[in-house]
C-alpha cells in the first residue's frame, strides 16, 4: 500500500510539473488516501504485536 502511495505521489509530481493540474490533484488525493491507510494499518498491527496477539502466543500456551 504505500508503495501504491509513493507512486501516486510521484506522478503528481510529474504531471504537476508538467502542467497537469487535473490529473496532479486526482493522483495527490488518491496518494493522501493509500497514506492514510497505511499509517491506520500500521498502528494497528505495531498495537497488536506489542499486546502479543497473534500466532506466536498461541504456541507459547
């Protein structure tokens, strides 16, 4: 996922430098969105690996 939002972030950058205004602002909010995404995944996933939720635990019982 942020590479999808790396990507789309650099084609704003392209076509913003390229005159592109259009397409610039669609890629920059799609890129926003993917962002967004992976910061919620990620805090969730470090929540749950601090709690010791997961296979790991399961085993350890």
């Amino acid at each position: 996922m942020l590479k999808y939002a790396i990507f789309f972030t650099v084609i704003s950058l392209i076509a913003g430098a390229l005159g592109f205004g259009g397409v610039a602002a669609g890629a920059a909010g799609i890129a926003k969105i993917l962002f967004g995404l992976f910061l919620i995944l990620a805090v969730i996933f470090v929540v749950l690996a601090a709690l010791g939720v997961g296979a790991v635990q399961k085993v350890m019982k």
